[in-house]
C-alpha cells in the first residue's frame, strides 16, 4: 500500500480508502455486521487506514454502527471521516446543518462509531448559505479544542463550489472532498488549484464513477428498485456509461478496469486518497 500526506492535517492516509455509503444497503445490496467485518479486517491487512462514512448512510447511523462494531479494537489504526447535515430521514431539512443540531448529530456518529473522537469532521453537501455560518464553524472549533474532532472538513456537492473552498481557512477547514473521477474532471479546475494554495488534503469520491468505470455497464442498463442509482433518469445513466466506455479505451489490456480508474485520479498529486464503495472482498482486492 501506498501512503499520502493529506494536506496540513499532516496525516498519513492510504491512496485506497473506503467509501461506505454501500453499507446503508441503498446499492443493490444489504449487509450483516459479520461481512462488514470481514472486508474491514482484510482491508486493515492490506494497508487500508482510511475509512469514510456519514451520519446518514442508513437509518440510525446504519453505516457508523457497522464501522464502529467491526474497528473498536483497532480503533488507533484508523483514520475516520464521517459527515453531518445531509439526513433526509427526518424533517428537520436545513435545520440539521443548525448548531444545535450538529452537536447532537456528533456525539450520536461518536456513538455509533464506539470512539471518543473522529478524526476528520466533514460538513455535508451544504449550500453556500449553509456553509456561510460564523456559528457553526465557532461550535465545531470548540470541538476541535475539546478533542472529539481532529480536523474539520467540506464534502462539497459539486467540484464547481470553489468559492467555499475558497473560504476553507477563514473557517478552520483542512481537508476537501469532492467528485473526481475520468468522466468527471472539473475539479482540476476549480479545487485543485485552491486546495494547493491552502495546502488542502483532497479526497476524490466516486472514483468509479458510481460504477460504470468498471466497464460493468452497457447502455439501456436498468438498476433495480432497491439501487439508488435507479432514481437517476435512465438517458442520464446511458451517457455516463457512455462517457466511462469511452475513457475506459485508454485502459491497458491486463490491467481490472476499477484498479486503472483509482490509478487514474491518484496521478494527481493533490488526491491524497480515492474512495471507493466497496461491496465485496472480490472487490476490495480489485481496487
């Protein structure tokens, strides 16, 4: 395994992360406790030290529950990204990106990951007004002093968002999230040259492109109900896999089409690590 320095953080992360949106059983698939255990201990024995998540991915920290049951005790060989704000689960809509709120949303992830601090703290998918909020940020400082968090973070939406990125040190923010993969680019253009300038550690999720870089896919595919890739508008997926096929002729013959799309976007330099959402140890070997 390769490692990465991940910005000012100064952590040392793996290049192959974890994604876990997966485990809240919204891709196709559910799982039991004991097979998320066992991809997280072959990951550990493969090098993986990265691991990212969300209070909203499944109901009741679904995905947190799960991390926190299987890592507890190797908790220190972990680095832990988890996420607040973006739960649709309940009827609070903009008001989970409320103070108050956070603060509770925290110590439930601190629960559910069975730890007393997480490492990198990530706000959610916000909208700028959301984002723009001395309150918020001054709440989770003093989390930061209080040790239940290491490093906050910004899980942006969309790689076009730089002007939060923009304000990542006014606000205490060392580490960006975002799309970036070989269908989806604009980042080089607007985060990367922000994340360098502040020395920002970047994690690049959908690394796969939800998928269809794996060369899986053809056009006219149709995902089951129970695959949250089945809300998107079918002509939309078929120019996705349309675009990943098309990538995917630069890929060499002998080489697992998931393992080119990681190597793809770790070839910029700023991308600490790639996250993929891993459903199987089949998988996880692959990537």
């Amino acid at each position: 395994m390769q490692y990465r320095r991940l910005g000012k953080t100064e952590l040392s992360v793996s290049v192959i992360g974890i994604g876990t949106w997966q485990f809240a059983g919204v891709w196709g698939k559910r799982f039991e406790q004991p097979e998320v255990d066992s991809i997280l201990s072959r990951a550990r024995e493969l090098g993986i030290n990265f691991i990212d998540t969300a209070e909203c991915y499944g109901y009741n920290h679904l995905s947190e529950t799960f991390i926190g049951n299987s890592i507890v005790e190797h908790r220190d060989q972990w680095i832990i990204a988890t996420k607040f704000g973006h739960n649709h689960s309940n009827d609070l809509g903009n008001g989970n990106y409320q103070p108050a709120q956070v603060l509770i949303q925290l110590e439930e992830s601190l629960r559910a990951l069975r730890t007393d601090y997480i490492d990198i703290y990530q706000l959610h998918s916000a909208e700028d007004a959301l984002f723009d909020n001395d309150e918020l940020w001054t709440m989770l400082d003093k989390q930061v002093l209080a040790g239940k968090v290491r490093f906050l973070g910004n899980s942006i939406g969309l790689p076009h968002l730089n002007c939060q990125v923009e304000k990542s040190k006014e606000f205490g923010i060392s580490v960006i999230q975002t799309i970036y993969n070989a269908v989806k680019t604009k980042a080089e253009e607007t985060i990367f040259p922000v994340a360098e300038e502040q020395d920002l550690g970047v994690i690049a999720r959908v690394p796969l492109a939800s998928g269809f870089l794996t060369g899986k896919y053809q056009p006219g595919h149709v995902f089951a109900s129970d695959d949250v890739r089945a809300m998107r508008p079918q002509q939309g997926i078929d120019r996705e896999i349309n675009a990943a096929l098309k990538v995917l002729q630069e890929k060499p013959a002998d080489m697992a089409a998931a393992a080119w799309a990681n190597a793809w976007c770790l070839k910029q330099s700023r991308v600490a690590a790639v996250i993929p959402g891993i459903k199987s140890l089949a998988q996880l070997e692959t990537n």
